[in-house]
C-alpha cells in the first residue's frame, strides 16, 4: 500500500498515530484495513517476528481523522508473544486485538493438508470480472473472477497499492483485508436480488500460516456459513499463486436493514 495507506506515526512508549484514508472508504474506513493499520504497529514493536494471529473486536468505526494506535505487550516469551492494541479516537476505543507473533523456526512437523476448493481455478484462467459494491475501497483491488455463487465469493486479487511484502506484518494486511470483506460479498451476490441490508463487521479472527514475499497475486474462498437472529456469519481462505495456504479465519457481521 503506498504511503498514504498504512503510514503510521510512532509517538514513543508503544504509542503511534495514523490518519485512516478515505480510499478504504466502504461504511465508513475498511474494518480489515483499521486491522492493518494497528498490525503495522504491533510490527514496529515485534522486531524479528511474524504474525500469528489476530483477534480483534470493531466497537466503533472511527472517522477519517487521526486516531491513536496504543501498542502493550503482555505476554513476552522465547518462540511466542502477544500485544494488546487499541485504535482510540476521541478518547473512545474504536477497535481492539490481541495479537500473538512468533519466532520463525524450521521444525520436522511442516506440512499442508488444506488445499484450493473444487470451484479453483489458475490465475490464467481467470477472466472477466466479479460484481463489487459502489464503495472507493474496491478501487484498491484488480479482481479476476473464479465464482461469486451458492455462498461463495471466490476471486483472484492484487492489490493495487505498493505494500512491502518482505515485511511480512505489511503482507499480512493483504489476508486481514480479505478475510474481513468478502465474507459479507458472499452472501450478498449469493442471489439474483441481493438482499437489502447492509453487515458492518462485529469482530475478525486471522490465523496466519507462512508468507510468501513473491506472490502478487492472491486466492481466496470467502463463503457464508450462517445467518440467525440478525447475525451473518462467514469464513475465509487465502493462498498464494503456488497454492501455499497463507491465512484463514472468520467473523461475525450484525445485520442492518437499509
């Protein structure tokens, strides 16, 4: 992502500052994108780690206005770590995760069992392109579609902006963006008459699996699993171009009538 994006500011003592931009504009700033924007911090205090998970709870969508990104360790460890980070604004907590790092270590235990889904296929085969919403944020994604039927949204992305992906907190923005979105897109293009509602995210949980500094382009499965008593819940994969599994997870999305 360029400067403009994912630029924060360190203020000192696992304090940062950074101004959400308004071309991650979907209901207000992108929910996996504020995710981003708080893992880079978490980044800057994890020196010579990777991600490992992120949990993180949305409580409010901020402005298109400076927030604060407050960074806490509070579990230090020899291979593990969690971070607590807060988004702030206006003295009122917009977002909050835990977020656990490790110590990259080669073991005799590496292996992948979770490969593509039926519905896969290679980037070069891939042509045309998915139904998207009217919002800025989807301006930030060349998309090349797979499927978008029974549940499933399933496409190929690259993202437009410059994202550094030797840093693998920097690449791991691109699946918390994945996996926080098209869940919802899932169910909304599942049908002829998309429904009229709108699903702002309740909360995001990523598992990040490897990283792959060289892969472009992405896969991801994004399905609709549930939907009970005004909730939506999904699930989402994301892989590399060599079909390397490269992040899962899911989230919980409450259901608003337009």
């Amino acid at each position: 992502m360029n400067s403009g994006d994912i630029t924060i500011e360190r203020l000192g003592g696992g304090e940062y500052s950074a101004v959400p931009s308004k071309s991650w504009d979907v209901w207000g700033p992108n929910g996996g994108y504020l995710c981003a924007l708080m893992m880079k911090a978490v980044g800057e205090e994890a020196q010579g780690t990777v991600p490992v998970s992120f949990m993180g709870q949305y409580l409010r969508s901020p402005k298109f206005d400076t927030v604060q990104i407050n960074v806490d360790c509070i579990k230090r460890g020899r291979i593990t770590s969690a971070y607590d980070v807060c988004m702030v604004q206006d003295e009122k907590t917009m977002v909050r995760a835990t977020v656990w790092v490790g110590v990259p270590r080669n073991t005799t235990m590496d292996y992948q069992l979770r490969h593509q889904p039926d519905d896969f296929i290679p980037l070069q085969d891939a042509v045309g392109k998915p139904p998207v919403g009217p919002m800025p944020m989807w301006d930030n994604l060349d998309i090349r579609k797979v499927t978008n039927s029974g549940g499933h949204y399933s496409h190929w992305y690259r993202f437009l902006p410059d994202i550094d992906l030797n840093n693998p907190f920097a690449d791991a923005a691109r699946s918390l963006i994945l996996i926080d979105t098209m869940q919802w897109p899932a169910r909304y293009f599942m049908e002829d008459n998309p429904p009229d509602y709108v699903a702002p995210s309740l909360d995001l949980y990523v598992q990040f699996h490897q990283f792959n500094s060289s892969s472009e382009w992405l896969f991801s499965e994004a399905s609709t699993n549930v939907a009970r008593h005004g909730l939506v819940a999904g699930s989402a994969m994301v892989w590399d171009d060599e079909g390397l599994l490269l992040a899962s997870g899911g989230s919980q999305s409450a259901l608003i009538a337009m």
